[in-house]
C-alpha cells in the first residue's frame, strides 16, 4: 500500500503522523516538525510545531502584521498593516496604520 496523508500511519514524507512534508497538511501544535512550513502555525522550534504566539517573530494565526494587530496581540505601530482601526493605535487607512490628524 502507497504512503498517504490519511493512513494513520508515519510514512511517505510526513514529520508526524498524517502531516508535515511537502504534500501532507500542515501539523497541529506539539507535533514534530522539520521546518516552518510543517506547522499550522509556521513555528517549527527544536523539531516541534508550536502555537501562534505573538512574540516569536513571525506574522501568523490573525496577526495583521508581525507579532500584532489580530485579536490577541498589541496593537501596530505607524505604517504597518492592519485590516480595522482596532489593530493600530490610531486609524486604519487602505491598510496601513496611520496617524490621524
């Protein structure tokens, strides 16, 4: 039998089962990763997928910029992204935090 992403077993390319690789879906956190680009989350630390969190460096889960904006992180500063005037300090202008007069 062929190595595929639904067998419940850790085969094929997959760094944990089921997932991770370059044809499974991405892994869930506290499964074991290789690279970012095997986590949900895109943190792939020590060999092991870890949640969104907006201190490590990266623009995931609903951040609108790296490590801000979205629902659970600080605000923006001036001139970074933002989708609603709630991601910034001031207002949400086309996109990007600005300062409003």
């Amino acid at each position: 039998m062929a190595a595929t992403c639904n067998d419940a077993v850790l085969n094929g390319d997959e760094t944990d089962v089921d997932c991770g690789g370059p044809v499974c879906a991405a892994c869930r956190a506290d499964m074991t990763c290789t690279a970012a680009p095997d986590c949900t989350s895109s943190v792939c630390r020590d060999g092991v997928c870890l949640d969104d969190i907006c201190a490590d460096g990266i623009r995931n889960g609903d951040e609108t910029y790296v490590d801000c904006g979205g629902g659970d992180c600080v605000r923006c500063s001036m001139g970074m992204d933002c989708l609603s005037d709630a991601d910034c300090f001031a207002a949400c202008v086309e996109g990007l935090w600005v300062e409003v007069p």
